[in-house]
C-alpha cells in the first residue's frame, strides 16, 4: 500500500498486512507472498521500515543479523527492524500460521523507542491473545474491503496492535499476567470513594493476589501505582468542584476526604502549581457563569 502524504503527515501508516497459513511441508514462502518482500532461506533479507510477524499455529526458526538463530513458537511475535538482515521460516512438521504488518511514520519511530524494543532480542513472547488476534484480523479485513479513508482507518488499528504487543511484551517481562478483570476490579475499589484510604493489602488479597503482584499488575496496565493512581483522581475531581461547583475550598477539601483544609492546599497547590482558590478564580475567569 503506498503512503501518500496525508498518512505522512498522520504519522503511522500501514504499507503491508495479511496473514498466511503454510501447511506440513508446504513450500515457504508462499507464491502469494508480496514480490518486494519475497525472499529464499538462502539469501535472507532487508527491510525499509519495520514489521511484526505474529505466529499463532505452529512452530518455526529465526534469524536476524549477528547469526543468532532462535526457536519461534505459537504466541511469540518477531520484530523485523529495519535496515537489519534476517530469515524466517517454519518448522516443515508442523508449518504455521502467521499475521504481519508492516508500517512506516514519525509515530512509528515514536513508539519503538518508547516500547524500548532491543534488536538483540526481536523474539517477544505475548501468548496467544484474543484481542491481538481480534486486531490482527480487523486489520487484514479492512485491507481487503478498502473502506472509504482506509489508510486512516489502518493507522489506527496498527496503533492498537502495536499498543497490544508493548502492554502484553512488558507483562510477561515483569511476570505478572494481564488479568483485566483484576485490573478493572482494582480500578472500580480506587475509583468508588477516591476520598477513602483503601487498604492496598487487603485489596490485593481479595483478588487473589500479593501486594507485590497486584502493583506490579497494576503499574503495567495504568502507568500509575494504585496510591498514585489514587491521588491523580482525587485532583481531578478536586479542579472539577472547584471549576463548576460554588463549594467553599473547605468542603471540597472534606468532601474528597482530605483530613484538613491545609492538607488539602498544599497537596493541590503541588500538584497544579496553584492553590486551590487561585485555581477557581482563574477557571471563573475563563468560564464566567461561576460566582464566587
């Protein structure tokens, strides 16, 4: 798919997707796969710009520049990094199924530095995941049915995919599963009463996990410790009272669950750079309609 200068400007944009089951002893590649990325065992290849290969059947072996040859396994992805010499090829007992993108743009290098993925380990176990798998196919049917602005459409589900990979990559890294329902359970418990002092131990233990885990899970699926996650919510609901209701600061403060007035200001006042009556005379000031 070419990248006109829109998806330039978009800054992620899908140049090849697909999927291909290759059978026991089934000829590899396959005579379908794309002319400018074909490739022989022998002579290997390099690519312009980077690529996933999802397996999700069968079992294969790769190679990338330095010689290193690595087992490849249903729910291993394998990164091709541009501008690097690989091969790839399946197990001839078993063949395998794989799904691949290929993408390009500003957001792509972006997010390979931010992913922190290693070209010395391009091997990344995710597991067999239902909503990589999901994304992987929404992205191979929009290719195939070219809605009106697909490529806009394709940039988005690459980000998902690419997004999935990253969050599943560093939970396995940290040994901690990816239990969304723990995770939202979590979420809710914080979110309920973001004035209480939620005992994390014992929220941890009713869901079946150590505290240590439980962070651990919970740093991975939100960016923030459950405390800090806490107190995030806590100040945005705090400017939120503060913007658009008419509450003395004092009861804002109680309200939230702070132990006094005091506390209340100089947390908010660190957090937002502002005290908390400053913060509501400028919010009045950008959105007269709010007596004081």
């Amino acid at each position: 798919m070419p990248v006109n200068e829109a998806m330039r400007d978009w800054g992620l944009a899908v140049t090849n997707a697909g999927h291909s089951l290759t059978v026991p002893g089934g000829n590899y590649p396959p005579a379908r796969h794309p002319s400018h990325h074909h490739f022989t065992w022998q002579s290997g290849r390099v690519l312009n710009s980077p690529s996933f290969i999802y397996i999700t059947q069968g079992r294969g072996i790769f190679e990338s520049v330095g010689g290193k040859t690595e087992p490849v396994e249903a729910g291993q992805v394998f990164v091709l990094f541009p501008g690097q010499w690989h091969r790839y090829k399946p197990d001839p007992t078993t063949g395998w199924h794989e799904y691949w993108i290929d993408f390009e743009g500003i957001q792509a290098d972006h997010f390979f530095k931010l992913a922190d993925f290693d070209p010395t380990q391009p091997v990344l176990k995710v597991g067999l995941d239902e909503e990589l798998i999901l994304a992987f196919t929404r992205l191979v049917e929009l290719a195939q049915s070219e809605p009106f602005r697909m490529e806009l459409l394709l940039s988005a589900e690459a980000l998902r995919i690419l997004c999935r990979i990253a969050t599943l990559t560093d939970a396995r890294r940290l040994g901690t599963p990816l239990d969304a329902a723990a995770l939202s359970r979590a979420k809710a418990a914080l979110l309920e009463d973001s004035g209480a002092n939620v005992d994390l131990k014992k929220l941890a233990r009713t869901l079946g996990m150590s505290y240590t885990s439980f962070r651990r899970l919970f740093k991975t699926g939100t960016g923030f410790s459950p405390r800090h996650f806490q107190l995030e919510h806590r100040l945005h609901r705090a400017k939120a009272l503060l913007a658009h209701s008419t509450l003395p600061v004092g009861q804002v403060a109680e309200t939230l669950g702070f132990a006094s007035l005091y506390y209340f200001s100089q947390f908010f006042k660190k957090k937002s750079g502002l005290s908390p009556a400053s913060f509501r005379k400028q919010a009045i000031r950008s959105h007269p309609g709010i007596s004081d």
